[in-house]
C-alpha cells in the first residue's frame, strides 16, 4: 500500500488518510447504528466514510498544505488552506452519503465538519510555518 501512496507523496499523505479513514470509519458506524440499531446500514456508512476519508482526506490535507505553503500572504494562505478543503470536504462527504444505504446523511457528514475544519487550519498553520522557518534560515 506504501508504494502505491508513499507518506511523502506530492498529492496523498499517507498517514492522515489512513489515521482520518479509521476514526471517522468508526464514528459514522455509531452515528448511524445508534437510534437505528440497523448494522447492514450503520456499517455500510462506516465502509464508505472510511474509505472516503483515506483517499480523500489524505488529498484534501495534501491541498490544505500545498495551499498554505503557496500563497505569498501567510494570513490569506492559511485562511484559504482552512476554507477550500474544508468545502470540498464537506460537499464531497455529504454527497457520498446521500447516495443509497446511509440512514442519517446529515448526522454522517456532521462529524466532518467538526474535525475537517480546526484540523485544515491547524495543518496549515503548521505547514506555513515551517515553509517560513527555513525562508528565514
């Protein structure tokens, strides 16, 4: 798997992919099993979140970095990092859950929105100020 998605690849990180697949994987499951006690659904949703979110949110986050890393103003840089991943997130997420077999579309891509948008702008953050850091050295 390492070969076809290397940690440092120039668009897919590895490692918040597969770390992003896993925790929202397991939070959609309970989101859709709770309430609905349906396992068939709540793990169909799981699946796809999971998978979703490795493949796309390791690109996203790739983005998120090339955004911030990119823009010349480090304010509009990491606002920009924040907000175009985040929408692309979030109207990617709803979208894959509004097709057949997610009980609760809405609550499945609530989850995020609460970890998409702090988690794009802290990696931007990051990454800007590490491009800044060796700028200055």
């Amino acid at each position: 798997m390492k070969k076809a998605f290397p940690p440092n690849s120039k668009y897919f990180d590895f490692k918040i992919g597969l770390a992003g697949g896993l925790v929202m994987g397991i939070i959609v499951f309970i989101i859709n099993y709770n309430g609905t006690y349906e396992t068939i659904g709540a793990s169909t949703a799981a699946i796809k979140q999971g998978i979703y979110t490795f493949f796309f949110g390791g690109s996203i986050m790739k983005l998120c970095e090339i955004i911030a890393t990119r823009i010349t103003s480090k304010a509009l840089a990491i606002v920009l990092a924040t907000l175009i991943p985040s929408i692309i997130s979030l109207a990617l997420t709803y979208a894959l859950h509004s097709l057949k077999g997610t009980p609760r579309p809405i609550e499945s891509t609530i989850p995020t929105a609460v970890f998409v948008i702090p988690s794009t702008a802290v990696w931007g953050y990051i990454k800007r100020k590490k491009v800044d850091k060796n700028n200055d050295e």
